[in-house]
C-alpha cells in the first residue's frame, strides 16, 4: 500500500541514465531559480515602506530614491556572480568561492549561512504567499498556518518527483506573475499619466522632508534589499543547466536582473505616485492593485498570482538546498544521506529535511513574515560578502588577463554587501540577534561531522599489501526457546558455517531446566545443550554473562556468534501475539564489541 502511494504521489523511478534529461534550459530555470528573488517584488517596496512611514507619510519620497539604491546594488550582484559562474562552472557559489580562497572555516560560514536561508527562503515566502490569501479572503486569516504547512508539503511532494516535471509544472505560474506585474505597472502608469494619482492622505509627500536621520533611511535601504535574496542561486545550481551549462546559468542570471529590477522599480514608483501607505490588514500590491483596476476580476486575479508566486519563491530553496547539501555532504561536512540521489533523480533527503524545518519554522513563528525577513536577509548578504571577498583574493592570486575590471567590480560588491550586514547588524540588532548563537552551532557541527569521518576513514584503512584476511575458528551461540522446528532450521544452518555449536536455554525454575534437558537429549541433535537458571526471571542477564564467561575464555583466533532462532509472521497484526523477546536480545547485544549478531528467520504460512 505504502509502495503504491509512494508511486502515485512522486511517479515511477528513473534510471541513472535519465539523469541528463533531468537537466533544465533557461527558461525553465529562471522560472525554478528565480522565483524567489521575483517574488521579493511583492513585499520589497512594502519593506521600505514600513520603516520609513514611523517617521510619517511625508517621508515615503525617499522611497524612490532608496529604490533606485536597492537597484544599483542588484546590479552590481549580478555582474559580480556572472563572474562567479564561469570561474567556478560546477556550482556551489559562495560555499565552493569562499572554501578554496578564504579557507575551509569562511567556507563553512558562507555554506551554513546559505542552508539557514534556504529553509528561511521556504518559510518567509509561504507565508508572504499566506499573506496575499488572507489580505483578499480575510476571513482564512486565523488559518494562515494551516494554509502554510499544506503549501510547503505540496511543493516537497512536487521536488521529490524530480527537476524537470516540477519546473514543466511550476514555471506557468512564475510567468503568469511576471504578465500580471507588467500589466499592473502598464495600466498604473497609463492611468496615473492620463488621470492623475488616485487620492491620497492630505499630507503631500512629492518633496524631501528635513529632519529625517540617517539611522531612519539606512534601515529603509536594508530593508529593500530583501528584494534582492534569491540572486545568488543561480551560481549554485549551476550543474542543474544543460550544457553549456556556465553560459546559460550566466544568462539566466542576467534575465533574472533584467526582470527583476524592471518589477521593482515599477512598484516603487507606482507605490510613491499613488500614495500608498502600508497597512497590516492589505498588502502594497493589493492596494495598487485595486486602485489601479478595482476589487474586480483583474484584481482577483493579480492577488492570486501574487500568492502563487509567493508560494512558488521557495522553489529556488527546493531546488538550491539539496545540491549544496550534497557538495557539503561530499566534502565530510554534512551527513552523507544528502549525497544519495532518489527515485527521481533528485536529492532526496535534503528535499524532505528542508520541507520539515521550514514547517517547523512556520509553526514557530506563527506565519509572521515581518518577523521572518530581517534574518533571511542577513542570511543571504553573508555571503554575498563571502563571495565577493573570494572573488577578490582569486583574481588578485592568479592575476589573468584583463583582471582589474574583475577585481574591481567584486571589490565594489564586497564593499556594498558589507554595509548593508552592516546595516542590518546595527539597525535590526534584537530581530537577528539570534544569527550570533545559530551559526557558531551551525558550523560547529560540520566540523564535528567532519571529524567524525576522518576518525572512521582512518580506522577503516587497510595496508592492502599487508593487511589479509585470515582464517578463524566461529563459536556459534544459539539461544533456544524450546525444541521446534524454528530451532531445527537454525541448527542446521549453524552447521553450514560452524561445528563449534552450543545451544543456550534460560529457565525460570528447576522443573522447566529438567523438561527442556530431557527433550533435548530425546531429540539429540547433535549440539551441547547449556542450561542457565533465572532466578529473577530475566532472559537477558544469564544469556549476556553466558556470552561473556566465553568470550573471556576463548582463545585469540575465534570469533563469537549469536545466532536468534526467529520466525516471521504471515500478517503484520500477528506480531502483535507473540512475545518479541529475540527483538530484545538483539538491542541489548548490539552494542556488545566482541560478538557477531545473527538473525535467522523462518517464515510462518499462515
């Protein structure tokens, strides 16, 4: 049964072959890459909107302005991770950037800031998403969370059946979003040119105002650039590209700029003219929205691709997560379970452990994106500053022709994204306070994974000159319930591998030692028969002394066997009838160094 919804819900499983096939062209990939950083056009203005009207209405003409900032720094992030493409081909971005030029601890920085963001990308966007929902159906407000969970298992249900379907199936919304954003800003344009603006608050907000401080727009500026996370996936999944795979992702990249900073500004501006104010109740873009075209089907129809798109941003994480995961993995930082591809080609597990984390997240935050955004910002601009430091120290190490240019625009970029940290640091302090104490556990677990695997590579080695198997005797120590054809099988099997046999029983009380030896001797099996007495009615305790009076007689050369007498059940509920003691036994000898533990089964017909 389990089988059969495992097919139905993730499909049939595709051979190692097939992997090529799973790779994607450029449009697919900025449909899958890009719909995180496209879906920040739905909440970057808002962003800045919300910090600078603590100072009043008047302030949001410094909207534009810092708008025009947020697109300059865009800009330049993707001219700096152009060049990270064709400089590192097989991915990996600011990770694989920051471990072979700043060295294997700025590496695991950049590689555990980016799997934070990730499963934050998977949070904030869903309830962004949630958000839209509810500011056009207000009543599904108290079930956001709810909305949120069901979103995050649809999209881990649609990645765990591979690349390409889930890209065939997702890009139609991303570009959907992208048609209803143009002709939003079309008409908003058309209508504020021939009509005038919609009317606004009395207060006029077409002219700077003094007083504002600094403080106010530098956490007006960090908090646009929220609509810049999502840039750097693209560079990390790179070996998902078809080949040339450095030339499309460096082409996807730029289109992502292209659009991305065409929506934003759009937004912006539109926001500005018509005098939007945030509100905790709509979103900015429904009310451009509605203002633009009314509460009519148009509207209806923009909040829906809004909500989409939303949903769909955290795509890029489902899409970027597990590669880096497995490069980690790869490299002994991570769990090896993250490099094993599923039944679709995909890497599975870290496709399931990021839709569990960022689930939990949302139940923890409740669905408050607000709360969510400043940390997943931060998330992304440490490496973004990782990544450009890298760049720098590369070009200025290896010094190839026409290097200058390069060393200057990643400069520039280091310097752009490390005031905006910075920024972030000072300005939104007690909301990503919590980053300080995360990352230090963060990498402090890879290297502990890390160490894990050298200590085991290392005791696993073998000399293969020198180290040979030899040839030992095997004790078999056979624990018996009674004399049964389970018994029967078990000892004949013993005999295929071993002549040294013993058969071990617990009895309970004198009258119970007495018939079992009396059995035993009229069956005569042709194995010793030891005879243990529980006083206190355990199995466990004489079986484990027994094992150990042996193993500290034995000689060097032999080893020690238990083999577990078992029989399997024909229906499942039957296991419930029977008393599990050879579970027991086994659990318990597990972790015993000097023995070999053996199950033989023998299965029952009805």
């Amino acid at each position: 049964m389990m089988a059969a919804l495992k097919r139905l819900l993730i499909g049939r499983p595709l051979k190692s072959e097939g992997l090529a096939e799973e790779k994607l062209g450029k449009f697919k990939a900025l449909a899958i890459l890009s719909s995180d950083a496209l879906s920040s056009v739905a909440y970057g203005t808002e962003q800045i909107l919300l910090v600078l009207m603590t100072v009043g209405f008047t302030a949001l003409w410094y909207s534009i302005p810092i708008s025009i900032a947020v697109l300059g720094l865009l800009t330049i992030l993707i001219l700096s991770y152009r060049q990270t493409i064709f400089a590192y081909p097989t991915g990996g971005g600011a990770y694989i950037v920051s471990k072979e030029n700043l060295g294997v601890p700025v590496g695991l920085l950049a590689g555990g800031s980016l799997l934070v963001d990730y499963i934050l990308t998977v949070a904030v966007s869903i309830s962004a998403g949630t958000d839209a929902i509810t500011s056009a159906f207000p009543q599904l407000h108290d079930h956001r969370v709810i909305i949120a969970i069901v979103m995050i298992a649809f999209l881990t249900i649609m990645n765990l059946r591979g690349l390409t379907e889930s890209a065939s199936i997702l890009a139609y919304p991303v570009y959907l979003f992208v048609f209803f954003m143009i002709a939003l800003i079309l008409s908003g344009i058309f209508k504020f040119v021939t009509t005038g603006a919609p009317v606004t608050p009395p207060t006029s907000h077409d002219v700077a105002i003094s007083g504002i401080s600094l403080y106010i727009l530098l956490r007006a500026f960090s908090s646009g650039c929220s609509a810049l996370t999502g840039v750097e996936a693209v560079s990390n999944a790179i070996p998902n590209f078809k080949a040339p795979a450095a030339k499309n992702a460096a082409m996807t990249l730029v289109m992502m700029g292209l659009v991305l900073g065409s929506l934003f500004m759009g937004i912006s501006f539109l926001a500005y003219v018509y005098g939007i104010a945030p509100r905790t109740e709509e979103t900015v873009v429904s009310q451009i929205a509605a203002s633009t075209f009314g509460r009519g089907l148009m509207y209806y129809a923009i909040q829906a691709s809004t909500a989409l798109i939303l949903f769909l941003a955290a795509n890029t994480a489902y899409a970027a997560f597990p590669l880096l995961a497995s490069m980690m993995a790869n490299d002994k930082f991570m769990p090896r379970m993250f490099t094993v591809r599923g039944d679709r080609l995909g890497f599975s597990n870290g496709i399931i452990v990021l839709g569990v984390l960022s689930a939990l997240l949302v139940v923890i935050f409740k669905g408050d994106t607000e709360g969510l955004i400043p940390l997943y910002a931060l998330g992304v601009f440490i490496p973004f500053t990782l990544s450009q430091t890298g760049m720098m120290r590369r070009w200025f190490k290896i010094k190839p022709k026409g290097w200058g240019i390069s060393f200057l625009i990643n400069t520039i970029g280091m310097i752009t994204t490390l005031v905006i940290c910075l920024i972030f640091l000072i300005t939104k302090f007690s909301q990503v306070w919590m980053i300080f104490l995360f990352l230090p556990i963060v990498i402090y677990c890879f290297i502990r994974i890390h160490r894990h695997y050298q200590d085991v590579a290392a005791e696993l080695r073998i000399d293969t000159k020198l180290d040979l198997p030899g040839t030992k005797g095997n004790l078999i120590v056979l624990p018996v319930a009674g004399v049964n054809r389970v018994v029967l099988n078990t000892i004949s099997y013993a005999k295929s591998i071993s002549e040294n046999i013993v058969a071990v029983y617990v009895a309970f009380d004198d009258d119970a030692a007495q018939k079992m030896e009396e059995k035993w001797d009229e069956w005569n099996p042709g194995v010793r028969l030891v005879t243990l007495k529980s006083s206190y009615r355990s199995i466990i305790k004489p079986l484990i002394k027994f094992i150990d009076t042996i193993e500290w007689k034995k000689s060097e050369t032999d080893y020690i066997t238990i083999m577990i007498p078992q029989f399997i059940t024909s229906k499942w509920w039957h296991n419930l009838l029977h008393n599990q003691t050879s579970l027991f036994i086994r659990a318990y000898l597990f972790n015993h160094k000097n023995v070999t533990i053996s199950t033989f089964p023998y299965h029952l017909k009805r």
